[in-house]
C-alpha cells in the first residue's frame, strides 16, 4: 500500500496468569449443623491464580514496523516458529525485511478469507459491534443488536478498489462484483487535483469543503427541482460539472469533498444493486477508505439512503480495521478451533471507537508471547502454539513507541463457557438488555459518570481492605483508580467508545478494571461474613412464615425477596448504612420499603396467577449473598418446591459487587439443606437445581448465557422467569419480552433514578407479566 496512510496492525495471542477468588467449603459434618455458634465461618476463601487467553489487537503507523518486528523477535517468536504466513498487500511490501528481520519465511494466505473469518468473528462475539452513521442526530452512532443469526450478509470493502462480497456462512462466501473505482481512487485523483499526498489530509480537506461550488446540482440546470422526475433542486446532476464551464479557481478542500461525494455514490449505488439483487439487507462497510472517519461514513450512507428510499442501512463495524488480522490470525489456529468458544472484549485493554489508547504509548501487556499477526493492510501470522509461557508481572511496558502518536488497541478474553441466547426470549433478533442508552440520553449520562465517578473513592478503599495482607495492594489500587477514571473521562467525551454507554457498561468497564489490577473479588470477606450471619435466621424466618395463612405467607414470601434486595453493596445509599450500622438487618430492611401500593405494582395478579395450576419449571436470576439469597430467595424457592414446581437458581460464574457467586451458592445451598428437609429433597430429587449464568455481571444480557443453562431451561419446559434486582431488572431486561410469564422485581436503591421513575427512594417495581399468547389460560 502507499506510504502516506497505511496502518500496521500486530495481533498476537497470550496467556494472562491473573488471579481468581476462590471458595471452599469446610467439613462441618463432624460438628454437625450447629457449626455457626462456634463462630467458625461457612466456608474459606482462597486468592489463587489462573491463566486464560487473550487476543490482542494494536494498530499503528507503518513509519514504526521495524520497532514492531523487534517486538515480534524479542517476546513473540518461540524456536519451534518456522514460517509467518500472510495476507494483502503489504506483505510484498514487507516480506524480505520481515524475513531478514525474524529469520522465518513469509508464507501468504488468502486477503479475502481472512477478511470475512475476521468479520465474522466480530459480528458473533462483540455486541454492539455493528452501528449506523447519522451525522446530525443527538448521538452519531447507532449501535446495533447482534443478530442471533448474523448470516448472510452483503460486506463491501473499500480498498484500493472495492470488493462486494455475499457471506452466506461461516466458510461459504462469494466476490459477487467490485469496482476500480474505490480509496485508490480518492488517493490518487485527490493527490493530482489537489498536491496533497496524505490520506488523512485528503479526508481533512474534504471536511472543510463545500461540494456545491464544485459540482453541478439539478437547480443549476433547471432553476430548481425536477419534479415530474422526482428530483430535488439540490441533487448532484454532474461532478466536478462546474469546473468545465467555470474559468475561477477551485480550493482544495472543495474539489476534495466533491471527488469524496463522487466515489462514495457510485460505491453507494453499487452495493445498494448488489443488495437488491441478492435480496440482502445487511450491508457492511469496511476497508482503509473508511477509517471511522465521519466524513466518508457520513456520505455513503447518505448515497445508501437515497438510493434505497430508506429501504437499506449502511452499517458499519467497530473494529473494521481489524478484521484481516483477526481473521489470519484464526486462520492459523483452525486445529485449536477458536470458534468452539465465546470471546468477549476486555474494556480496561481496548481503547474503544475513534479515542487514543488509554495508555500513553505502549504496545502494552505482553504477558507471554506466543501466536503472532502483522497486517499492515497485510496480516502475518505463525501457527498457534500448543505450549505457553505465563509472566508472573502483569505491567511491564514491554514496547514502547517513543511517538506519541495515536493508536489503537483491542483485547479479547476468551471465556470459559461458551454463549447462547436465553430461548425463552420472545423475539431474539430485537431484543435490547439495556433499558436506558446513555449514549442517547445526555441528562442521564451526565448523572451516572458523576456517579461512578463520585463512588471510586469507596470501591478503591473496598479493594485495598480486601487485601489488608498484601502490602502493594494501595498501590494496584491506585492504578485501578487512574485507569477507571480515565475510561470515565474518555467515555464523557466520547460515550460511543465501546458501542452504546449503559449502566452495565459502566459496572461491566469497572469489574475488568478491577480484574486487570489482580482484585478479583473487592466483597468477598463481605459476602462471607453476611452469608454467615443470614445463615443464623433461616429457620426463625421459615418457622414465622410457616404460622402464616396462605394468603399472608405469598405476600410475606414476596415482601422478605424484596427486603432482601435491599442488601445491596452497589448502592451508596444501602452501602452507607450497612457501614455505617453494622446491626442493620432483616425486619429493618422491611421497614424502609414502600407500602402497597407500589411503584410498578402486579402483586393482586401474581397471587391470583398462583391460586391456578403450578409452574412446571421456574428460572430464577438470583441478586445478593447474605440476607437476599438466604432469607428472600430460599424462603420463596421453598415455597415454590412444595406446589410442585422445579426450580433452577441462575447466578453469576464469576464474582460482581456482592452478587452471589456459583461456587458460594453451592456451599450455601448444602448448608440450607441440612436444616431444611424441603430444600434437601428439592436438591436429592433434583427438582432444584444450580446452574451458572455465564456471567460476571451486576447486570444480565439474556442473549449471552451459559449454553448449559439454555438447555436444562429447555429441557425442563421452564414456563416462569423470575428476575431479581435493580442491575438485572431494572437497569436491564425491564422491557425484555419473554414467551412465558415473568416476575421482575427489585428496590429502587437510587434516590435519582427513583424519581426519575416517579417515585422515591426504596420505591418497589414487582411487575408480572404475561405473554399474550397464554392470556387468559389461567
């Protein structure tokens, strides 16, 4: 590729030693179940440490390839590499100083195959990775839901020339045209018109341009619009028309934007026939012509919009210039088959849309170089390595630019657990987690960046009294709050960095912040002390509820679940008191809820709906250790169980906040069972049952869950979805549509959003629903 624009990209794999709370229970049954009185905790906690994998992505001006391949030669090349295999065409370009560089030979692999792996990959692992361009709106980028189904789709790739390609799936894809008319094009007839060598500069230069004063519209021909043809007085009836019957000079900035309309809209018209043709209606735009640049992406999609009626969106990608090294880099490893797991982006790593990186310069945290990518519009690559080498120091600056250049970065962890849609969602293709995006909402935005802001305070001084034994925890927790709060400030500035700003990006960006400085679980020892503590009441509240009437034990039952979710550390208000009054519990809980009628109000018809048949199977997303969990959600369960119906309790694989863990539910569980004969047999005959969500989140993305939680709801026939507390309920899945009834609940803990939802603090939203196919049915 020519000089003055091209961009390396280095992809390589590591193994990212980091560490992991862990939890294990301890044998009481000697001690039988009167253990708790001897003040002897339920179970102990153990920081161990785990590796996992990780993909990096950098991308960086080719001016700083021969530091790069230092880089490469130094940390990533091991004595088994042989061969670098690589695709498009600054392979040639590099190939001999690659080859003399690293002493391995350069072996090409196909530029298209690795284009659409790579699509592919970021179209089924990143959400919000595909977004609509709308220049004037209130938010610029409209990210879009990723589509359970994301084939096919129509990818065109604007390089030198453009490239239309039909993707149908995973290996089966076909050129179906192009074009010579594409960046090259833009390149060379803007550096003829114009002197200006630079890509960018061109690009700059068209921003400032004004195209009327250059091309011929409809109204200089005729005076005004062409109505009988349906033509408006300001369409484009000849570029560059006004330069063949006008003496006067042309600035460079117009004739820049002129030429920049007259690509795009014939690349525009192009694709749209393509689209028609195939009947497609997904349409990507990718290739070094785009660039996340808002000029160019705001003309072709304005060329899309006008040549469809509306009918077609241009859609296109986060992470474009990425997708040929992603997709040779996946290429290399087909025998370790990538695709077999789910990958998510590590915000604290990855700088995010159009931002600098959030480091100063480094090719940053390499922790042990193993498979390696180049692609400077090229993509190398080795094979991937069957052995790894962990590094014990997770913050070593191992390359440094000395530029002071921008560049980007995008990190991926692979996941343990591979994930799949809640099949239980009404309608997959448009279902959104998040109820408010902040991203289009200014005022709300506003309110939470302050908010998170306000609270680092208290979560770094959470995370350094979790590790009172480690004498440089301050210091990692200081570097956790330099980095949360820089993400904040990006995010302020630019709230599209990471596709749609939400509350559960937010607390999603501040557990990966909190996992890259080695705190795994800041609430651990908090859970472990109130989990101990609820233990002790469980029985007095069962025996109480037993003494009931069946009218007032569902409404006693639903009370005690939302007094429970008051015991949330997440929220300054509780979190405040709980510090504050360590004697707060239970019935004071009770004491600070709303009185009927609440907030959202559907209790009249949940009692109702449970004077009927019983549920065949009912899914529960479970909150908060301690007083939540034990006293509100077991005490509920319990009841379930005795009408007959199965129950499976969903939470979290890893640790968020003080949400109850998998691991900690287990201990927990066995112990309830060994008081409670009703929860024993619920667990004997498996009638009740633990599974994991998926996810290490205070908030819940019903499209992304444990694939082995997807099938046991299947194959139980769940008929009822409980959704429990503000980040799963509120924050998100408030108007998710489910294909069987529903009870969202939760307390309102946020004096703001309380108000803002019509009500005050510890308001109560408890909303059934039914879905309207079975109204009626009982």
């Amino acid at each position: 590729m020519p000089r003055g624009g091209s961009l390396t990209k280095l992809a390589y794999y590591s193994t990212v030693q980091h560490k992991v709370a862990k939890v294990r229970s301890f044998d009481h049954t000697a001690k039988g179940i009167q253990q708790e009185s001897d003040g002897e905790p339920l179970y102990e906690i153990s920081v161990q440490e785990e590796i996992t994998a990780r993909l990096h992505f950098i991308k960086f001006e080719n001016t700083y390839i021969e530091t790069c391949l230092d880089f490469i030669k130094d940390h990533l090349v091991n004595t088994e590499t042989k061969v670098i295999k690589a695709t498009g065409g600054g392979a040639y370009k590099f190939k001999d100083l690659i080859e003399k560089k690293l002493k391995l030979k350069v072996d090409k692999e196909d530029e298209m195959t690795c284009l659409i792996k790579g699509c592919n990959f970021v179209l089924k692992n990143i959400p919000h990775e595909a977004f609509v361009y709308a220049k004037h709106a209130d938010s610029e980028f409209r990210f879009q839901n990723t589509h359970p189904d994301i084939f096919p789709y129509l990818l065109v790739n604007i390089g030198s020339g453009v490239s239309i390609v039909k993707v149908e799936s995973e290996d089966k894809f076909e050129r179906i045209g192009g074009s010579s008319i594409g960046g090259g094009t833009f390149w060379g007839l803007g550096a003829l018109l114009t002197k200006t060598k630079r890509f960018d500069e061109l690009l700059q230069l068209a921003s400032m341009g004004h195209h009327t004063n250059v091309d011929m519209l409809v109204k200089d021909i005729y005076g005004g619009a062409y109505g009988s043809l349906g033509l408006t007085g300001d369409l484009i009836a000849s570029s560059f028309g006004k330069s063949a019957t006008t003496d006067k000079e042309f600035s460079k900035e117009d004739m820049a934007k002129s030429l920049l309309h007259m690509i795009s809209n014939d690349i525009g018209q192009l694709a749209c026939l393509y689209a028609r043709l195939h009947n497609l209606n997904r349409v990507y735009f990718g290739g070094f012509f785009i660039r996340g640049h808002p000029v160019t992406m705001h003309t072709i999609t304005y060329s899309i919009n006008f040549f469809t009626k509306g009918e077609v969106q241009a859609l296109f990608l986060r992470h474009e210039g990425y997708l040929g090294a992603i997709g040779a880099f996946l290429k290399g490893a087909e025998e370790d088959n990538p695709n077999q797991y789910s990958w998510g982006e590590n915000y604290a790593g990855s700088s995010g849309l159009m931002s600098v990186s959030p480091d100063l310069n480094p090719m940053q945290r390499a922790r042990s170089g193993t498979q390696t990518v180049l692609d400077s519009d090229p993509c190398f690559q080795p094979r991937w390595p069957h052995q790894t080498v962990c590094q014990d120091q997770k913050y070593h600056d191992i390359l440094y630019l000395e530029t002071g250049k921008k560049f980007d970065m995008l990190e991926m962890d692979r996941l343990e657990r591979q994930l799949v849609n809640l099949p239980l969602l009404q309608d997959p293709s448009s279902y959104i987690p998040d109820t408010v995006d902040l991203t289009e909402d200014a005022l709300a935005r506003e309110y939470w960046l302050y908010c998170f802001e306000e609270a680092l305070d208290g979560v770094v001084k959470r995370a350094v009294a979790s590790q009172k034994d480690q004498p440089e925890a301050a210091e990692r927790a200081e570097k956790f709050r330099h980095k949360y709060r820089h993400k904040l400030q990006t995010l302020r500035h630019q709230p599209f960095a990471y596709g749609s700003l939400t509350v559960r990006s937010l607390l999603d960006t501040r557990e990966h912040c909190l996992n890259e400085f080695n705190f795994p679980d800041p609430y651990s020892k908090i859970k472990q002390r109130e989990n101990d503590l609820a233990l002790k009441y469980y029985q007095k509240v069962v025996k109480s509820l037993e003494e009931l009437s069946w009218e007032q034990r569902q409404f006693a039952l639903v009370r005690g679940l939302l007094a429970g979710n008051v015991f949330d550390w997440g929220a300054k208000a509780v979190s405040d008191v709980l510090e504050s009054d360590p004697e707060f519990g239970f019935e004071q809980a009770k004491q600070q809820l709303q009185e009927r009628p609440w907030l959202v109000d559907a209790y009249n018809q949940w009692v109702e709906r449970l004077k009927g048949p019983p549920h065949k199977c009912a899914l529960f997303f479970v909150d908060n250790s301690g007083m939540d969990i034990i006293l509100g959600v077991f005490p509920f369960v319990r009841e379930l169980l005795i009408r007959g119906t199965e129950v499976v309790l969903a939470s979290n694989s890893g640790p968020a906040l003080n949400d109850v863990t998998n691991s900690e539910l287990q201990i927990v569980t066995e112990r309830i069972a060994a008081m409670d004969s009703v929860i024993q047999a619920g667990v004997k005959e498996e009638r009740l049952i633990l599974v994991q969500s998926g996810s290490s989140s205070p908030c819940l993305d019903l499209s992304r869950l444990d694939k082995v939680l997807a099938t046991v709801v299947r194959e139980r026939g769940t008929d009822l979805v409980i959704i429990e507390g503000m980040g799963r309920a509120i924050h998100t899945n408030y108007y998710a549509m489910l294909s069987c009834e529903s009870l969202k609940l939760a307390v309102i803990k946020n004096s703001w959003l309380a108000e803002r939802l019509g009500g005050k603090i510890f308001s109560v939203v408890f909303k059934y629903e039914v879905p309207s196919k079975t109204q009626g049915q009982h």
